[in-house]
C-alpha cells in the first residue's frame, strides 16, 4: 500500500481551548464530556509559548475558544501573545460574560476577527437550547459592539433537530447583524452531542430540505454573506475528511496543555498524547505518539486500503470510527462502503423526544 | 462557463476589509491570504495584484501598474484582474 499523505505537512490552525469553563450548556458541545478544571489550566505565559513556537512551526491562523475563553481573566494578554507571535487571531465566544469593554481592549490589543454562536433565530428557543435565559439578547449586543469597532464577524449556528427548519431565518439574522460569514453547522455526534444524539438529530426529511434551501440561500445572498456548511454526516454517502487529515492541517490544545490532533481524539482508548508542559510543539507535531498513529495511509485496513478515496477523506473520522465500531482503524461508518454503515443508517433515523442533558462542569 | 464579470470602475480603489491579510509564510511555502477562519494559498501573480490593493491606488493605475510591470497587453490584464478581484469581492476578500 502507498504511503500517500505520509509527507509531514505543517499546521495551518490551531485550535487553543483555552478554558472549559462556559456558562452556556448547549447540548451538543464539542468539549468532552470529562471537562478539565480550572486548576488545571495553563497559564498566560505557558499560552505566550505555545502561540511562538506554532507561529515557528507554520500556524498562520489561532482559534481562542474554549468552553468560554472570557472565562479568562488574562484573556487580552493571551491574545496580545498570539498578535505578537505574528498570528490571526479568531476569537470564537458565545458573548456571554464578554462585555463591551473587552472587546474593545482585545480589538486594541489586536484581535482580527470574532466567530460569535447563536442556538436559534428567536429568543426562548436560542435560550432554551443554551440553557441561559438572556444568552440571545446578550449575543445580539455583543454583535452589535463588534461591527461598531469594524471587526469582521462570523455567526455560527449549530444545526438540529430544534432548529434545522429556521436556517433561512438564521441567515437573515447573521445578515442582520452584520456578519460576513455564517456557519451553518450541522451538529458532529461527539462528547456531548454524543451524548444527546437522538435528541438531536434531524429526520431525513429535514435534512434533504435544507440541502437545497442552503443552495438557494447562497444563490439569494450572493456576494452579501458567505454561507459555509458543515453537512450532516450521518445523513452523507461518503464521510468526511475530519480535521482535513490527522495530522495533516490543524492541531488542538486543550486548556491543561495536553494537544490533540482534534478536538474529540482523547474519546479513542490507548493513544498517547504529549503535553506542551514537557514538550516543544515542533516536537509533538513530528513525534507524538498520537499525531503519528493515523497519519497518512499506511494504518488503513479494507475497504480504505486500496480505496480510490483514500486521500480524499482519509477514511473518514477516527473518533467516530471508534464511537460506533470500537475499532478506531475501522471505515468511518458514514461511508456507504463500511461493513458497518447500517448502524449510521439506523442511528439516523433514531429521533426521541428527550429533555437535552445540558453540558455541565 | 460562466458570464463575464460585472466590470470595475476605473476610479475604484480596492482594498482587503478588516480581517483579511496577505502574508509571506516560508514554512507554508509562499503566499497567504489570511481571512476569517480560512486560509487561501495565492500563487505570484495573484500575490502581485492583491499587493496593490491598498485602498489608494485606483483600479486604472493597478492596470497600469500591472501592465508595465508584466509587459501585458492592458485589455487582457483588465480581464485578468477584473474576474480576480468580482472573485475575491464575492469571497468578502475585497472591498470594491
């Protein structure tokens, strides 16, 4: 078998979950279900460390996410940190506990862009799906404050079963308040998603409108708002390729330092990850255990193996690979040529009526 | 294929909005155009006229500017640039 996608590349992202903290509870946070604690985090200075020797490794772009990154006191200095490390700086934040004059010190302090969420296009529903009364209001303020300071913004919606029929209301909410961009991201069935899986996840009958109703959005907004889509995988023929490649493009440090290929890679059993305590960043990207396990092609079992596809998608997510098969070199069950494809198929259609078990410290 | 862009002003001045940064990376090999969560490689020549957009210089002494330097006939680098930058507008990369 090849060894295609082998070359080491350098990272272009690099995802700094700089807290796990969040007052929100959406249901289908990316954060794993084992949330880090606040004790454990890095400090400013370890932050400053990570962000130059990224910057020396090749990372262009530095997301600020968390749980909520205002959650941090220091969070202008790490930023001024990634500013001065010669990075893009992309605060990702639900608004909620950032109040204006943070933006403004983290406008001043360099900060180029800001990614803010929104759970749905009304109130009660968007704070019904946070599990925050006022976290709507608070997110249309905060936008408000960001295009008066002339940062570009994005809005991000994660897309369910709750909300999949108001994506034409979603975007016009985006436009209203000023974004370039919107995210229309149909939620990824990991850490706490996983968990509300089936309260979650859309019919097919919703999910084969929106298809077209997003072609028909971007025809109608053309050149206004840029529309980009995460689809729905369970929904796909072909999985997608997570992460564009382990390894390949982007990076994850969670808040106690410990770095991922992505976000959801500490769900698979028996890798091992390197901390930036005990080591360089150059050095894990090269060398760490985790980063090299499914790194190019050579990992791959049939039907990747000798697949056509192989390096278009990598042979799909690990981490789901392992969530529904418990064999993290198995096929992506998303892809229809996985021995295993039936359990996507059914878990698609698996639709229950269950309150969300709110994300929670 | 598609019809021909809408033309560019000559008195336009185009600039990148807030946000969007060419830089020089020698580790990513080149060119980039750093933008909202996105990162786009720009080979030479694009790297060249996203250079002159500086929100002074006017579309018609971009042109000019291109064709001097690239010893090209002006029509075609009207062309050239006009799908580049309707192209770049319609990403939000550019300010018309």
């Amino acid at each position: 078998m090849g060894e295609e996608g082998a070359t080491l590349t350098r990272p272009l992202g690099l995802l700094a979950e700089l807290t796990h903290r969040c007052p929100l509870g959406c249901p289908y946070c990316s954060n794993p279900q084992a949330l880090e604690r606040r004790e454990d985090e890095l400090d400013t200075e370890t932050w400053a460390r990570v962000f130059r020797e990224a910057a020396a490794l090749g990372v262009l772009q530095v997301h600020l996410s968390g749980g909520e990154p205002a959650a941090r006191r220091d969070l202008v200095a790490i930023t001024a940190s990634a500013c001065k490390a010669g990075l893009y700086t992309n605060l990702i934040t639900s608004a909620v506990g950032v109040p204006d004059r943070l933006i403004n010190a983290l406008a001043d302090a360099g900060l180029d862009h800001v990614q803010i969420s929104i759970q749905d296009s009304e109130a009660a529903s968007a704070d019904h799906i946070a599990g925050y009364a006022g976290g709507f209001a608070r997110k249309r303020a905060l936008a408000a404050e960001v295009v008066r300071l002339k940062l570009p913004l994005t809005i991000n919606a994660v897309i369910h079963r709750a909300n999949i029929d108001h994506i034409g209301a979603l975007v016009a909410l985006a436009l209203e308040m000023g974004a370039a961009r919107v995210e229309i991201a149909h939620a990824q069935y990991y850490g706490w998603a996983l968990r509300n899986r089936a309260a979650l996840m859309p019919t097919r009958d919703q999910v084969m409108r929106t298809a077209a109703e997003v072609e028909e959005l971007r025809t109608r907004h053309h050149g206004r708002i840029v529309i980009d889509a995460v689809v729905p995988d369970y929904h796909a023929r072909f999985p997608k390729p997570c992460v564009g490649g382990w390894g390949r493009r982007s990076l994850n440090v969670t808040p106690s330092g410990k770095v991922l290929p992505c976000h959801a890679a500490e769900t698979i059993p028996d890798l091992e990850f390197w901390s930036v305590r005990d080591h360089a960043l150059t050095e894990i990207w090269e060398q760490s255990p985790a980063f090299n396990a499914f790194r190019g092609t050579a990992w791959m079992r049939e039907p990747c193996a000798s697949c056509e596809r192989r390096t278009v998608d990598f042979g799909g997510c690990r981490c789901q690979a392992y969530a529904l098969t418990h064999n993290a070199r198995a096929t992506d069950p998303v892809c229809q040529l996985s021995p295993d494809h039936a359990l996507v198929e059914a878990l698609a259609v698996t639709q229950t009526e269950v309150s969300y078990c709110y994300r929670r410290m | 294929m598609t019809e021909a862009p809408t033309p560019i002003s000559p008195d336009a001045q185009p600039r990148l909005p807030r946000g969007v940064r060419l830089v020089h990376n020698e580790a990513q090999g080149g060119w980039v155009l750093l933008a909202p969560e996105r990162v786009f490689k720009a080979d030479a020549i694009a790297a060249e006229v996203v250079k002159r957009c500086t929100g002074e210089a006017t579309f018609a002494a971009i042109v000019d500017d291109l064709a001097a330097t690239f010893s090209a006939p002006r029509e075609r680098i009207v062309a050239d640039v006009t799908a580049m930058l309707r192209m770049l507008a319609d990403k939000k990369l550019l300010e018309l």
